[in-house]
C-alpha cells in the first residue's frame, strides 16, 4: 500500500510550458516533505518543506505543502529541455522510522524543444 | 569531500554467486540507507541504519543482509543472488535533513 502517491506518472510537454506535478500521502507522524529530481544517475535534493503554505523557490522551481490536503505541488514554469527527468516526492515520519523517507514511485517529465 | 561513494559500479553476476556492496560517506552522517530502483517503482528502501552497529528492515528486505561496523560504511550483501535482483542500488546517507545518494551500482544477475 503506497504511502506517497505522484500525479502524474508521466508527462510530456513543449520547452516554455509551466507544469505542476503533485505529491499525496499518508503517513503517521508527518515531519517533512522532499523533493527529488534524478536525470541518469542518483537523486539530486530540490526542496524540504515542513511547513504548511509556506512556498519554496529555486529560480524556475518551487513547491509548496498543504497538511490540510496532506499534499504537495511542485510547478516548473518556463520549462527546458534539461528539465527532463524523473521527479521524486518523499516524505519523512517520525517515531520509531525516525530518519527513514518514503517514497513515490515518481513522475517522468520529457521537455521537447 | 567525496560525499557518498559506491563500489562497485556495475556488477554481472549469475544466479546463486554471492556478492557485496559497499557504501561509504565523508559528512559524518548518522543514518545510511540502501535502496533498489525499478522501471516505474520509485525508490524502495531494503534496509538502513540509524548509527553504527544498528540495522533496520526497509520495505523489501528479503535476499539481502546488511553490517554497519564503522559509522561511515554501510555494506549490502546478497548471499545467493536471482534474477529478480536484477536492479540499479543506491547508498544515501543524512542527518536528519535531506538524504545524499551515492552514483548507484547497476546489478544485473543472470
């Protein structure tokens, strides 16, 4: 039974177009929220968020978590091609998983030029 | 800083041999963690540890063992290899903010 569920699992799009990508779970004892994007090789960290409402940018990127909805959304706007990859959402509990992330099985963004 | 490293890079291996990976990070990172990639699977944690001389089961386990002697090495084991463990393996290590992963290790077991 998934923890994290990532919407979509697949995306294509033209450089220029913004897309949001989207992030649920369920989870006990949420204590923060991580973004990943990962082109060939391993996951590089984007965003930790912890705090509802509360946005995180990075130039094109940002993210914001809702804990109301218990989701997250990640936009890129103004999209290229060296966007294209796998966009991972993984959330951490506490308790005795103190440490330990979850993780969604990722959405595969392709950028065409 | 090296940051985390993983040997070897890509392994072949037919069914039954045994084999080890070997994780090892430089940020003095309390927790380390071994995960198994999948076309379309995300990111599914095997097993990790939250300090030296601990080991905890992840979400798939099974066919692997794992030590952690010294707090910047973290070691996988598959003690008789099949072809379901067939898969790319990536090391990552954290405090308690973001995990950094290591290059991955792309296993093919024949």
């Amino acid at each position: 039974e998934d923890k994290v569920v990532q919407s979509p699992l697949s995306l294509v799009v033209h450089e220029g177009d913004t897309v949001t990508l989207n992030c649920s779970y369920e989870v006990t004892n949420f204590r923060s929220l991580l973004w990943y994007k990962q082109e060939k090789k391993a996951p590089t960290f984007l965003f930790m968020l912890t705090s509802s409402g509360i946005e995180k940018k990075s130039g094109r990127l940002s993210s914001i978590l809702d804990k109301k909805e218990l989701s997250s959304i990640l936009n890129i706007t103004a999209t290229q091609t060296g966007d294209s990859a796998i966009y991972l959402c993984a959330v951490r509990a506490g308790g005795s998983t103190l440490g330990r992330l979850y993780f969604g099985r990722g959405t595969q963004l392709t950028v065409w030029p | 800083n090296a940051g985390v490293t993983q040997t070897p890079k890509f392994r072949v291996l037919k069914t039954g041999q045994s084999m080890t990976l070997l994780c090892a990070q430089d940020m003095n990172h309390e927790y380390m963690y071994w995960y198994r990639q999948d076309p379309g699977m995300g990111l599914r944690l095997i097993h990790y540890s939250v300090g030296e001389g601990t080991t905890a089961k992840g979400e798939v386990p099974d066919g692997y063992n794992v030590s952690r002697l010294k707090k910047q090495n973290f070691l996988l084991g598959l003690e008789s290899a099949a072809p379901s463990q067939t898969s790319v393996y990536f090391c990552a290590s954290s405090n308690y903010n973001e995990q950094f992963f290591g290059p991955g290790t792309r296993l093919t077991v024949l």
